[in-house]
C-alpha cells in the first residue's frame, strides 16, 4: 500500500472505533441505569456485572450496530476530504476512482472478517457468560413447555410427556409410540421417566409396553432403563437458543432437527444464512459510503449523513422485512439473507458510477 493508502486506511479504522467507542459507553450507562434495580434485587456482585454481563456485551454490540457505523464512518472522513478538496487532488493526479477505493475495501475487508469471526465464534462463546447472568439476575431465558409435549425424536418415534420437571429431569405421564407404514407398532405408557444425566439413559416407572405388530403382547414392570434418541433440552424452551451457537453448530443442530423429522428448523436456517450474508454488507456499504460522500457538494458532511443513515436504516428494514417473509414461507432463508444484499449491491453500482472520476 502506499501512503495515500495507508492514509485513507487509518482514517477509515480509526473514525469506526471511535465512534462506536463513545456509544458503546453511552450505552452501557443507560442500560446500567435501566437494569440496576434487577442487579441491586438480585444480589449480583459488582465483579458479575462487569466481567459476566457487560464485558461479554460489548462484541455483540459492535456485531449488532457494525453496518450502521461503518457506513457513518466512511461518510464522515470521506466527507471532510471532500470539503478539502483532498478528493480533487488525489482523482487530479490521475488516480482513478476505482483504484481510490482500494483502501476503502481492504479496511471494508477486515471489519467484514471481523464481523464474520464475531458473530460466528467469539459471541456465541461470550454469549453464553451473558445469557447465564441474563437467566440469573435479569430475566428466565429457560422455561417450561408447559403440559401435554409431543416430540418427534426419530423418523416415525414420537414421544408424550404430561409435564416435565426441568430440575429434576422427570417426565410425568410419558408415552412412546412408534409407527411404520402407517402403522401403530409398539408403545409405551408409563407414570414417569426420569433422565439420568451419567449414563445418558430414561428410567421408566410403572410402565406398560405392548408390542402390536407382527404379533400382538405386552409387558408390565415398575421399573425399567431404556436408550432413547431424547434429551431433556428437547422438553423445554431456551429464548433464542441459536444466541449460543457457532456457524458450525447451528448447521449440525439442523441436520439433527431434519434426522429426527422435525419441521422447526426455519429459525435456525435464517439464522445460519445471516451470519453467513451480513459481513458482505460492510463491504456494499462501503462502496456507497465512499462514493456518495466523495462528492463535494453545498449541504457538506450534514447532507452526506443525512443520507446515509436513510439508506443504512433502510437496509436494517430491508432485513428485518426479509425475516418476517421467511418466516411466513414467502421467502427462502438463503434469499431472505441475500436479498438485502443484492438490492444494495445495485444502489452500489449506481453511485459508483456516479460517482465523481
């Protein structure tokens, strides 16, 4: 890189880390003043608070408001080189616009991986601390699902369960029925099933068993262990469960839902796609942020703003409204997360080549 790069490139990385800097305190001070009564009734030590809450709070927040600050950014110092006329200069020289933007996308580039590497891996991991105080001192993330659970565990394996006693890890009133071909196979009825967390195996009490096809039985006992392709978290709801997976997790957890037969995967899918497409949009915005601001006109930096938080803000509504479409069927999860994308990559296009040569 030459010094004109390195130039537009420390601008660029140093406005985006300090801007999101003096917000990241602005925030913690507000969210400190709205949640301190939940801290000071729950008893939570100041040395929790710090290091298993706000510490861990702070990737996610750079993660969730990073496309908004990346576009603020490179219109604010793309601006005031414009207003110097630094722009003039460099394009005079017979630099082209093209080769103008090579800073902008290798600093576009290395927030983009660290957005990737963020809401992929670190979070999920600092998440977990976070979610732990959040379920502790703040609000329940894990809750019952309430009575009369069913759960397809396997192709054609289906599990009832009256309650469960997520404490404890017992299913009262559990029953397992298995159908092939359309047809009732083998079931079985029994008072309660407790998990037992060593030997990962359901014990079974007062149960009946009946095998119906081929040949028709039944059993009767007090107590028996049975394998079971069944976990306890499958019994109960953990709030945005997804929070606490990496990329490779989600997708194994998918494949584990489609193996089992279960239809509600569609959350987790959008999800994956997300994380996958959002990093791209540092690099789309970028190009638009440079190209709009490059430009010195009468309204200045206040103008070029004013703009870009409209079109940032649009694309945060762009994907918020491609969510809800997936969600309803209209859209698949991969266009859901795309789509924003491919919009903004045209908006892109058209300011570049508008943009000042």
């Amino acid at each position: 890189m030459k010094k004109l790069d390195w130039y537009i490139f420390k601008k660029y990385i140093g406005t985006f880390f300090f801007s999101i800097s003096l917000l990241i305190i602005i925030v913690v001070v507000f969210d400190v003043s709205e949640n301190i009564d939940s801290f000071i009734k729950n008893n939570a030590s100041f040395k929790e608070v710090m290091l298993h809450y706000y510490v861990p709070f702070i990737p996610y927040f750079i993660n969730l408001f990073i496309y908004l600050f990346v576009f603020i950014s490179v219109i604010f110092f793309t601006s005031k080189m414009a207003g110097h006329t630094e722009i003039i200069a460099i394009l005079s020289s017979g630099i082209s616009f093209k080769r103008f933007l090579y800073p902008y996308m290798l600093a576009g580039m290395m927030l983009a991986i660290g957005s990737f590497y963020l809401g992929n891996f670190l979070i999920p991991k600092t998440d977990t601390i976070r979610r732990e105080f959040k379920d502790k001192y703040m609000e329940k993330l894990t809750k019952s699902s309430g009575s009369n659970i069913h759960v397809q565990i396997e192709r054609g394996v289906y599990v009832y369960v009256g309650n469960f006693d997520i404490k404890k890890k017992i299913a009262y009133k559990f029953a397992l029925e298995k159908i092939e071909d359309n047809k009732l196979t083998y079931k079985v009825l029994a008072d309660k099933a407790t998990y037992d967390t060593v030997s990962g195996k359901w014990n079974i009490n007062n149960y009946v068993e009946r095998y119906l096809y081929p040949e028709e039985s039944m059993n009767r006992g007090k107590s028996k262990d049975t394998t079971l392709v069944l976990k306890p978290r499958d019994l109960y709801n953990i709030k945005e469960e997804f929070e606490e997976m990496n990329l490779f997790e989600i997708r194994e957890h998918i494949q584990n839902l489609e193996l089992k037969g279960a239809d509600n995967t569609l959350q987790y899918r959008i999800e994956m796609h997300k994380r996958i497409a959002s990093p791209a949009a540092i690099l789309i915005l970028t190009v638009i942020g440079a190209a709009l601001s490059s430009r010195k006109v009468r309204g200045g930096m206040g103008l070029h703003l004013g703009i870009g938080i409209v079109i940032t803000f649009s694309y945060i509504l762009f994907m918020e409204f491609s969510r809800v479409f997936a969600l309803s069927g209209v859209f698949s999860p991969f266009i859901a997360a795309w789509l924003p994308n491919i919009i903004f990559s045209i908006i892109g296009i058209y300011f570049f080549v508008k943009a000042p040569k």
